[in-house]
C-alpha cells in the first residue's frame, strides 16, 4: 500500500480529528454513549497503524453519506464528510481518476458547510476573487472549524487536479481561508493552517511564481506551534521546500531526524506514523533525486 507520496496533501493527519471530534459526529450516538465519538477519534489518531486505519475508512464513508442524506442542513455532518473524503483520497487513493471523483465530494461537503455557516459565501466560492476574499475576511473566530476543513478539502480537490490551471487557480481561495484562520487562531489544530500554507507556497516552482522561503517559514512555524511533536511538518519541509530548492544535505538530514523520532505523542501518533514511512520513501530516493 502506497501512504503518500511527493506532492500529496497530507490531509488524513491533519483532517482526522475533525471526522469524529466534531459535535455533529458525537451527536451520532445517544446521550447515553456520548463519549463514543471522542473515544473512537483518538484511538484512530493514536494508531500506528495506518494499514488499519485504511481498511476501516470506506465503512465510514458509506456511514456520512448516508447520515448527511437524512441531516443535509448539518454543518458539522458535511464537515465530517469534507473531512473522510479528502482524507480517503488523498492519503489511501492511488487511481488518480478515483481520488479526483473522492476529492470532488469532499470539496463540494466543504463548498455546502461554508454555505450553512455563511450565507454569502454560497454563491462566493465560485465568483469573483474579490467578493470571495471579502466574505472571508468576515468570518470570525467561531468560524475557524468550517474555514479551516473546507480549505483542506478544496485543497485535496486542487492537489488530485494539479494538471488543471483552472483548479490551481482555486489556490488563491484556499490561501485565503488558511491565512484567515492564522489570523484568527493560529494554534489550530497544532497549527496546520500553516502547513496548507506552506503547500500553496511552494505547490509551482519559483520560477512559475512559487514562494520557497515562504513555504519554509511556514512549515517551521507548524513545527513550532505543535510543541516540536509534528514530524509530518519536518516532512513537508524537506518535500516541498529542500527539494525545490535542491539542498540535499538538509532534505537528508530532515528526514534522518524524522525517521529516528519517537512517533508516539498524543493525538499525532497516526501523523506521526504516516511522516516517518514517507520520510523513508524521500530519502530512498534522494539519490535520484538530485543527482550528482
């Protein structure tokens, strides 16, 4: 089973916690077993395991769609679903014509859940720039969830359509969605807004307008904010930034330094996980990478 690979979003680390943690998913359960949602959610994001983790997610899937069909007006349920979608897609997904249909529907859970949290943006996501960026920038901090998940899930849709300059154009959107959920809560989940930051970033090379130093300011910042418990974010500093800038020594020495943690921490073991198999994948081909 391939987890990642180079120039995936790394989204099942950072989406997981929303596809259970959510209200709406522990309203999933009576009040008799209300602390189900939150056990389940941190079993599967301290799990070592990611070969488990992919096995059980289809169940999980058939599970939203069909809790969305009876609860459409749920913002919490199609955040649930944005957030399975992307994840299964992007992480577990290897047909690339497959992991676009999955992406699509994760984005357009995203697209509907920043509708039922504000009303302007229904229309928003897909008209002007400019109008869009407004709506956004009035979003405030009890918006921070829906701005955050529906971003990744656009930025999973982008990622599995990065050979279509219209869905990259889309960057913009979710640039300005994380950059709002900097402003209004930087710590975040551990700060990942910034990781998609990061991404967007250096997703071009610099000669086509990417910002490496940029990038790498931001994927160090993640680190920072996790309390240095994020290996995904060293990870992504040598995958997106060493290697678009050709430093080897310190892509090498990022991944080593992955590889050789301890990926227990609490509530990022299965991130964790994930980082040190792609860190090995980056180093086994380094080499080849860069050359001589």
């Amino acid at each position: 089973m391939r987890v990642c690979g180079p120039g995936r979003f790394w989204v099942l680390p950072i989406m997981i916690g929303a596809l259970l943690t959510t209200t709406g998913c522990s309203s999933i359960v009576s009040s008799a077993t209300g602390n189900l949602a939150d056990s389940l959610s941190s079993a599967v994001l301290d799990q070592n395991d990611p070969e488990t983790v992919r096995q059980g997610a289809p169940s999980f899937l058939l599970l939203i769609d069909g809790l969305i069909a009876d609860n459409p007006n749920s913002e919490d349920l199609l955040l649930a679903g944005a957030g399975l979608y992307s994840s299964y897609a992007s992480v577990f997904v290897d047909d690339p014509e497959r992991a676009a249909r999955l992406a699509e529907k994760g984005r357009n859970y995203g697209w509907r859940a920043l509708c039922r949290s504000e009303e302007k943006a229904c229309t928003a996501v897909t008209g002007p720039y400019d109008d869009f960026e407004r709506v956004v920038n009035r979003m405030g901090p009890k918006q921070v969830p829906v701005l955050f998940d529906a971003g990744a899930a656009w930025a999973t849709w982008i990622q599995t359509n990065r050979d279509d300059w219209e869905a990259i154009a889309d960057k913009a959107r979710v640039d300005a969605m994380m950059r709002r959920v900097v402003v209004l809560d930087e710590s975040f989940r551990d700060g990942a807004a910034h990781l998609y930051l990061g991404i967007l970033a250096t997703i071009l090379p610099e000669a086509m307008g990417g910002k490496p130093e940029e990038g790498k300011a931001h994927f160090e910042r993640a680190f920072e904010l996790s309390n240095g418990h994020s290996l995904m974010a060293k990870v992504l500093l040598a995958e997106s930034y060493a290697r678009m800038t050709f430093d080897q020594d310190f892509h090498d020495r990022l991944c080593r330094e992955v590889i050789e943690a301890d990926p227990v921490a609490p509530g990022l073991t299965l991130a964790n996980t994930i980082a040190q198999e792609e860190a090995k994948q980056l180093l086994a081909t380094s080499e080849e990478y860069f050359g001589d």
